[in-house]
C-alpha cells in the first residue's frame, strides 16, 4: 500500500534524499559566529548587502503554487529562484516585491506554475534596491506541492498555543523542542491552529519552578509588556523566530496558519474595551487591527497579503484529490462573550457570511476529506469570567442556545446535504483529547456523528481538561492534561497532532502526540461517510 509521505523517486526525492537536502537548506539558517538575529557582524555582512537571518517560511501551498516568505534587515528586492535539484542548475526565478518599513521589511512572493506533487528546492535573495546585481547571502528551503494523484496520500501535522503563560525560548533546554519533532516526521504542511504568539504574555528572564529550578527565557524589549503599538506587536512574532528549531521547521514543512485570541489580547471580541490595567489602548478593535496587520506580515497567508484588497483569515486550502482545509475564523466575526444563551444569535462565533461562505464551498468540495480547521473548540466549556463563556459551549446541556444555535444549523447542513469525510481540528485548551460528537447522546440530535481533534501547546502552559457540554453528545474517547494548571513545557504536557491519508484506500488516521513521549492515541477513519 501506498503510504502518505512516501514517495516514488521519479516524481520527488526518497526521504533520506529530503532528509539531507533539507539539512542542508537549514544549515543556511544557522547564524554565523559572531552574528545575532539583529545583525550579522561587520565581517560576514558582505559588503552592506541585505541579510535574510530570520528564515524562511512557505504556506498555503497548493498542487501549482505556494507563497515564500522572508523578512530582510534592511530595504531590498525580493527574488525566489526555484529548482528541482539541490544544484539549482537551470532555476526559475520569481520576481518579488520591493520590502521596506511599511511591512517591517517582510515580503512574500507568489510562486505559480509549479508541478504537482514534486519537492521544490528555493532559495530567496535579497538585492540592493539600486543595484540588483549587490545580493545578500542565498537563504534556502524546501517544500512538496501538493500532489494530483490520489495514490501519493497526504500527511500533515498540527498543534498550536505558542510560548504562552510565561514560558518562552528556553536554551537550557534547546528552545521548541516541538518543532525538531515535528520536522523529523517530514510532513506536507503543519497546520498552525491559533495562539501563534502571545502578544498579550510579558516574558520575565527567569520563573521559579516548583520543584526549585530555574526557567531561564530569551527576552526581548517588546516581550517586556502586552503589545499595544504596531511595533509591539511585530516584535512578539520577531520573537519566536529567534529560535532555531522553528527556523529549521519553517526551511522544510509548508504551513497553514490561523489565530485565536492571544495575537491580540486574552478572549478578545470586536467592540470590547478593556478594563485591563495594564493597557493604555482600551479599544480591541484598535489592537485587532495593529496586531492582523503584523500577523498577515509575518506569516506567508493567501488572503491575507499586505497591500492587497482582500483581508480575511478564513479560506480553504485545496490540497489534491484527498483533502481540503477549511480554516476559520472565530474572533474576526464573532458577537460579546456572553452567559451565551440567547434563544436567536444570528452573528455567533462565525458571523453570518463566514457561515455562509463555509456551507457553500463545503458543498463544493470535492475532496476525499473536509478537514475543518477551528481556532476553538464545539463542545469543551471555556469560561471567560465567572459569568461568560469564551467559545460555543455555554455548560447548559439542553437544546442549543446562544452561539451553538450556528453550529448546530452547520451540523444539520452538512447530515442533510450527505457531505462526506469531515473532521474537526483544533487547539486552544492546553492539553490533548479526542471527542465522538453521538446524536444519541445529544440534546440535539438532527446531525451525523463526527470527531473533533484537540491538540497542543506547543511550548506553553498546559492546563487540567475542560468540562464537556452536552447540548451536542461529546463522548471524551481519550484526554492526557495534567491535574494543575499552568504546567511549565519542563514538565512535559506538550502535545501536536499527526494526520495520514492513505493513497490507496482513503483511509484517515489521527495520531495523538507528546513531544518526547510518542504516540498517545490512535484513530482511524474510513471515506465516504456522511458520519462515524
């Protein structure tokens, strides 16, 4: 049988041959001795010429196409050079933007044309704005597109909640440790479920452990305090690409990304005024708007591209004939926490057009899987307060109410409309678990059963699982969270996601991971199915 990720030697690299080559496109990513990410020294800058230290991403990636991302130390011209060997014999060479302080010297370019189903080796140069033949140092990568053969199978991880509660880049320890693991699986793409930064979590040098230990944290100025200013804000996403690890991941695996709520402030929704001391901007929708511009800045995002008219989050992502990603937005659109149990709630956590939208290209696709990418999760209860909840569950068990009644009008398309292979994906809660939504067990009972995923942090707090409620029948099939909260990532409690679509029969199977611990739980689905 085919399995996902292997693939035949005329149609990509063996996976030592990837493996190699994508050592040696990270080994570009290494700073040199004697230079930081802030600045090569003086004797390996080459001249004055643009320098490329904070890596290299790729996302949204398609069977033809795939955005590069870079971010350059000073004004220069962007170039993608594409190859399908190492050698870069005959490369095809993209055109990129001019980048300069009005995106805090990021810039993608838009790769298109690419064959499908192939490992793309690129690198990106940095040209003097006045004089292109003056580049910097090649920064290279490498990524599969997507493939149109069913046979070729599709693997992908996923996790999120990054460097959150107080826990950052620790060198003790060597950093992300997540993402080595994560890398050393070779996947197609990581799905990056939210929580990507931590804008609203200072960084101290050192934290007091319980046992008596040090947390030692990498800080920077503007990990001093919540973001506020567009700077603030760009300089917490500069920050987790300080560490190495990451950098390695992001020269080797695609990524699909989406935010939660921490990009711009703890359980934020669009109107809010913040009665947090700590803030001087009180206006969420201000601090939304600073903290999406860095954000689509900073990651590599289809619809989301500085400059261009069209800004939004939610998208689906074709990735051949076996899977499409729908990933959502449950911030952007959503209406005021609440105690969420109002009879009528036409906006809820997705607004009506995002709602809207995501029937209609459901409906449309026609791929094998429809993995539904949620920032949130359906049936965990996640207070905000002591009266107000802060995702769709409102811990009433009955008939839906308040934001559940969108998820439940969702549900009752997608069993009515015999949409088959739909999965659930998320993070957020800081622990890891799988949930069989059962209509015999629900208070409503008009959809067939499916299974959400839950999944991460990625070096953050983990924090004890989350009451279930009953308005939609969660049977908690598997849980591993720890019995206190704010767990430090020393302790273990990190956890991602593994999904392997088979290229010969279809079938999808859920890993559930720690990192440094393997495998925890194991589910496998079939295709075809309205629900199972």
């Amino acid at each position: 049988m085919t399995r996902a990720g292997d693939r035949d030697n005329g149609v990509a690299m063996g996976r030592r041959a990837l493996l190699r080559g994508a050592a040696t496109a990270s080994a570009a990513l290494a700073l040199p001795t004697g230079a930081t990410l802030f600045g090569a020294a003086p004797a390996q800058a080459l001249g004055g010429r643009p320098a490329a230290n904070w890596g290299v991403q790729v996302g949204d990636v398609g069977t033809s196409s795939g955005l590069v991302w870079v971010r350059s130390d000073r004004p220069a011209r962007m170039i993608v050079e594409t190859s399908a060997t190492e050698s870069f014999r005959d490369p095809r060479r993209f055109a990129g933007p001019l980048i300069g302080p009005d995106t805090d010297f990021t810039g993608t370019t838009r790769l298109r044309g690419l064959e499908s189903g192939q490992q793309i080796h690129y690198r990106v140069l940095l040209a003097d704005p006045d004089d292109h033949r003056r580049t910097g140092r090649p920064v290279s990568g490498t990524f599969r597109t997507a493939s149109e053969r069913r046979r070729d199978g599709v693997r992908f991880v996923w996790s999120g909640d990054l460097a959150g509660q107080g826990w950052g880049i620790n060198p003790d320890i060597g950093g992300y440790l997540a993402f080595a693991e994560m890398r050393a699986l070779d996947p197609d793409f990581f799905l990056f479920s939210g929580d990507t930064v931590y804008a609203d979590g200072p960084l101290t040098a050192r934290v007091a452990l319980p046992d008596g230990r040090t947390w030692r944290n990498i800080t920077t100025p503007e990990k001093a305090k919540v973001a506020e200013t567009l700077a603030e804000y760009r300089g917490n996403f500069r920050y987790n690409l300080q560490d190495e690890n990451l950098r390695r991941f992001n020269a080797q695996v695609p990524s699909i990304v989406q935010w939660d709520d921490h990009e711009v402030t703890n359980n934020w929704y669009p109107g809010e005024l913040l009665a947090d001391d700590r803030y001087t901007e009180k206006s969420v929708d201000r601090l939304a708007a600073r903290a999406r511009r860095a954000f689509g800045e900073y990651f590599p995002i289809g619809t989301l591209r500085p400059g261009e008219r069209e800004q939004r989050v939610h998208r689906v992502v074709h990735h051949g004939p076996l899977l499409d990603v729908f990933v959502l937005d449950m911030r952007t659109h959503r209406d005021a926490n609440s105690p969420n149990r109002q009879p009528e709630n036409v906006q809820g956590i997705l607004g009506r057009e995002q709602l809207t939208w995501l029937k209609r290209e459901l409906a449309r696709s026609r791929a094998v899987w429809k993995v539904i990418a949620a920032d949130m999760p359906i049936g965990l209860v996640v207070p905000d307060g002591d009266t107000d909840f802060e995702a769709i569950a409102n811990g009433d068990p009955g008939a839906p109410l308040g934001r559940e009644l969108q998820i439940a009008e969702l549900l009752r398309f997608v069993k009515r409309q015999r949409i088959t292979g739909t999965v659930w994906l998320t993070a957020d809660v800081h622990y890891t678990s799988a949930q069989h939504y059962r209509p015999e067990l629900a208070a409503f009972g008009d959809f067939a059963p499916f299974w959400e995923f839950v999944t991460g942090p990625l070096n953050a707090g983990s924090f004890p699982a989350n009451a279930l409620d009953g308005t939609f029948g969660p049977d908690r099939v598997f849980v591993k969270a720890p019995e206190t909260a704010n767990v430090s990532p020393a302790e273990g409690y990190q956890f991602f996601g593994e999904v392997a679509i088979d290229g010969d029969g279809g079938e999808l199977t859920v890993r559930l991971r720690e990192v440094g611990g393997g495998v925890l739980f194991s589910k496998t689905l079939s295709p075809g199915r309205v629900g199972q």
